[in-house]
C-alpha cells in the first residue's frame, strides 16, 4: 500500500475498541480462525503447516523478528471488521474526513497568477462524499496516485477554491511530494 492507503488503514485502526491480541499463540489462533484453516495461515505468512500448529498450541511462543511482524500486520489487517465497516460508513454519510498534511501543492491557475509548487502545511476537513470516494478507490485497489488525485481534488474545492465561494480560476490542483500526511476520520 502507498501512503493514502496507510493512512486510511491507520485512521480506521484508531476507531478499534479493543486491542490485537498480544501473544504470539493468540495472533495465530486468532488469524487461523479468520482463514479457517493452518494451511491458508501458512502460506500467508511464509511457514510451514507444521510450524502454524506448534504456535496455535503454544509449543512456540517467541516467533522471530521479521515473522513477528507479518503476524502482527496479518491480524491487525483483518482485526474488528465490523468496527473498520462502521468507521468507514459514518466518514461516508455524515463525518467526512481530516487530511493534515505537508506537501508541495501546484496547480494551474489563470495569467498573472504564480503557479509555482510550494510546501503548505494544511489541516482540511473534506466532506463525505470524499471519504465515500477514497474508500471505494481503496477497496478497488486503485494506486496510491489515484487516491492523490482525490484528495487533491477535495483540497481544490474546500481549501483553494472554499467550497465554490471563492472563484480563484484554479483548473487544477495536484500533490506532489508528501512529507507528512494524517488521515482521520
């Protein structure tokens, strides 16, 4: 995943109300139940069936470092479904979405105007229909330019051009280099 997709992973994360599981047989009880299966658990994470079946019996209980995490990142991606779901439908329909970020903004604006790139450090609060929008590019498997190109069109109508009341001319605006970026719902 890029960065708007991390983002939004992190975003929904913080609406969980409990957290992962903390032991090494937990995750993988956990994970094997979720994949119905030590087969499926194992091919996700790179071990053997076997290896899969020591863990879930607590026969393993420290993994190594790099199996660790891609444990640790299999169970927080498939944590609290129905909480992710609520999130994302309450962003879609009433709450909207905050994007605070760093990034060097361009666009194209009319003559006499300076339409060079530069740094901005903004906090925006995009409405719903953008929340809707990059939920379903991400679900879609849409590229993290796509979901720039979103957010960017977002900051267009609700920063640069205040929801249509200020009249700037701005044909388009694009992020570039993203330093820092926050997503919350």
């Amino acid at each position: 995943m890029g960065i708007i997709g991390d983002g939004l992973e992190c975003a929904e994360q913080e609406a969980f109300t409990r957290p992962i599981p903390k032991s090494a047989g937990a995750q993988m009880r956990y994970l094997v139940k979720q994949l119905k299966g030590t087969r499926a658990a194992a091919e996700l994470l790179g071990v053997s069936q076997r290896t899969v079946e020591r863990y879930v019996k607590d026969q393993i209980r420290q993994p190594r470092a790099d199996l660790a995490q891609r444990l640790v990142d299999a169970v927080r991606a498939r944590w609290q479904p129905q909480v992710r779901k609520r999130r994302q439908q309450q962003a879609a329909t009433t709450g909207g979405i905050t994007v605070e970020t760093r990034a060097r903004f361009g666009y194209t604006a009319p003559i006499g105007t300076t339409d060079d790139g530069r740094f901005r450090r903004l906090t925006v609060h995009l409405p719903p229909a953008y929340a809707r929008r990059l939920s379903d590019a991400r679900d879609s498997g849409a590229s993290d330019q796509q979901m720039r190109g979103i957010i960017a069109e977002g900051f267009k109508d609700v920063y640069f051009e205040d929801g249509g009341s200020r009249a700037t001319g701005l044909s388009d605006v694009e992020i570039n280099d993203i330093d820092y970026l926050d997503l919350d719902y």
